[in-house]
C-alpha cells in the first residue's frame, strides 16, 4: 500500500480538523511525492485548497464585488453606474450598503477634508491613508484612487505611486487627468496590470495654469482634440475615462466612440455613469458654505433624513437617469 493511502485514513478519526497532507507531511515530503505523481489529482486539489483556504483573509471581498468586467457588462447593458467619494471608514460602509458601484478616493479631499483652495497641495501619502481608510469597508463597491499632482510627471514615479495606492491603499484603480500626452504613462501603468481611469474635460490639477474652473470643450477645436484624446488613452489601455465640466452634446459623443465606460461629472446624461463629490450631495463642502455651487451639485439632504437615505436617493436616481436633469447640465 503507497504511503498516502495509510496515512490518508487519518482524515477519518474524530477530531480531526486539518487536511491530512498538512498533518503527515512536510513541505518537503509534499512537493516530492507531487513531482513523482505518488500523490493522486484528487489529493493534491484537497491539499491546494486547504492552503488556499488557510491564507484567506477574514476581510474577504464577496463573489458579486465590482471589478473591471463588471463595469464594462454595466456599460454594456445600458445600466448606469453610480460613483460617490469617499474618505473614511465610516461613509465607506454606508456608501457601500447604499449601492454605490465605484467610490473614488479623490484628491478633492484636499478642499473638503483638508481646508485647502485647490487639490495641488494632496500627497500621495495623503491618498495612500484615506485608500487606507475606505478599502477595508467596501464589500462590493469598486475602489479607485486618485494620482495626485505631479505624482505621475514621469513613467516611474506614477508606477511606484501607483504600487502605494493599491498594495498600501487597497485601490483597484488609479485615476490621473490629462489628454493624448499622459498616453505613455497609461499605456505603461496598463501593461504592468494597473487599471487606469483617464481624466478629461476640467482638469483641477491645472488650477494655477489656466485660472478658474470652467467648461472644457465648448468651441469645436477643443472639442475634437478631447474626442481624439479620449480615443488615444483608450488606445493606451485606459479602463475607464471620466469627463468632467463637459458640454452634454461632446461627452455623448465620446461615449459613443468609446469602448469603455464613461463616467460623467458636469457631463450630461449619456454617460455611462455618474459621479459626485460625497460633501456636495450632502451639503456640507466648504465651497457650498461660501455659496460656491457648481451648476452639477444637487443637495440629497434636502428630501431625506439621514445620510444614507440622501445616498440611496442618489444612487436612485443615477440608475434611473433622473440625475442629471437639464439644469445640471452644460
């Protein structure tokens, strides 16, 4: 009789609770008698699983969680896709019980949490502690997290700030603004298996630049070299593109040249998504204090009590093309 058939008796005996290859044998003795095919198929899938079962962590995502392909069959079926920031623990969770598909880790957190005029002083330590904070808390939401300024001026540093984000942050995602001339750092980011969100359209980093925020692409040059942009990053290997403070009329054209999702901010209805800053559906952002209210912001507390009821309302609305109405539209 081979010696794994003697010893395999002993998964029977009362109280046994390991796998028998992890209790009669070691490393060693396993992978020889694998090589030698002494061990049968059967045995050696027992053993796998066990190992595999034992390394899981108790913080496991469940089988419906977001991921790429998900999105992507989202676009597809013509099914919106509700996206929400989001900064800690606390408005993670209920962000994810309320629906929401993706959840960005934004270096908006620079005005609304930090205090600060523009998002150019955000780290990427900064956005490593908030990914931090949030990727625990989300059983099914996507987690994309945001490159923040000049952290991706070349090919290397957006690939190590990018290692941060997602092997300290727990991001899936990470998101960079730019046209046709961050393709390089795209298509370099893609190749080693980081997905990549393109940002178009206003680009805040760029605040010192060009001034003011304000709408991008209204006279028709500028609108076909966001169009050819968005074909580009795409080209690069872009997963996900995000048009921000963008005419309705271009961000449906983009969307309908795409192949991957759009994602909308002040981009009109015909998107395949939409996307807020959590403060601003709440009220509660600064800006909105000092009566600063971008044309897209729409306040959910307003009809709703609680905040995760103002959460639900909007994700409500996203999915059923409610939200965005005319008036929040360019």
């Amino acid at each position: 009789m081979p010696w794994w058939a003697a010893r395999r008796t002993s998964i029977s005996m009362p109280g046994a609770c390991l796998s028998w290859a992890a209790q009669v044998i070691s490393q060693q003795d396993y992978r020889h008698a694998t090589e030698s095919n002494a061990v049968p198929a059967a045995a050696v899938r027992r053993r796998r699983s066990w190992r595999m079962g034992a390394g899981m962590s108790a913080t496991a995502k469940p089988s419906n969680a977001v991921q790429v392909s998900e999105l992507r069959r989202m676009r597809e079926a013509g099914e919106k896709i509700a996206c929400l920031t989001a900064y800690d623990a606390s408005f993670a969770l209920i962000e994810d019980r309320a629906g929401v598909d993706v959840v960005l880790i934004g270096d908006s957190l620079g005005m609304v949490i930090q205090g600060r005029g523009t998002t150019t002083p955000v780290t990427v330590a900064d956005i490593e502690y908030h990914s931090r904070c949030v990727a625990p808390h989300l059983q099914r939401a996507f987690l994309v997290a945001d490159l923040p300024f000049l952290s991706f001026a070349t090919r290397e540093r957006a690939l190590d700030a990018s290692q941060r984000l997602m092997q300290g942050g727990g991001a899936k995602m990470v998101k960079l603004e730019g046209g046709r001339e961050q393709a390089d750092i795209v298509e370099y980011l893609s190749v080693r298996g980081v997905p990549v969100c393109a940002h178009l359209g206003l680009q805040p980093q760029l605040i010192h630049k060009v001034g003011a925020f304000k709408v991008a692409g209204r006279e028709d040059a500028q609108a076909e070299a966001m169009l050819h942009d968005a074909r580009v990053l795409e080209a690069a290997g872009a997963d996900l593109l995000l048009l921000e403070c963008v005419p309705a009329a271009l961000a449906k054209r983009i969307t309908e040249a795409a192949h991957v999702p759009v994602i909308g901010i002040g981009a009109g209805p015909d998107v395949s998504g939409q996307i807020l800053v959590l403060y601003d559906i709440l009220g509660i952002s600064p800006a909105l204090s000092h009566g600063r209210v971008p044309r897209f912001v729409k306040n959910y507390m307003n009809d709703s009590a609680t905040v995760e009821a103002a959460i639900r309302a909007y994700v409500a609305e996203v999915k059923s093309g409610a939200y965005p109405a005319p008036e929040h539209c360019f």
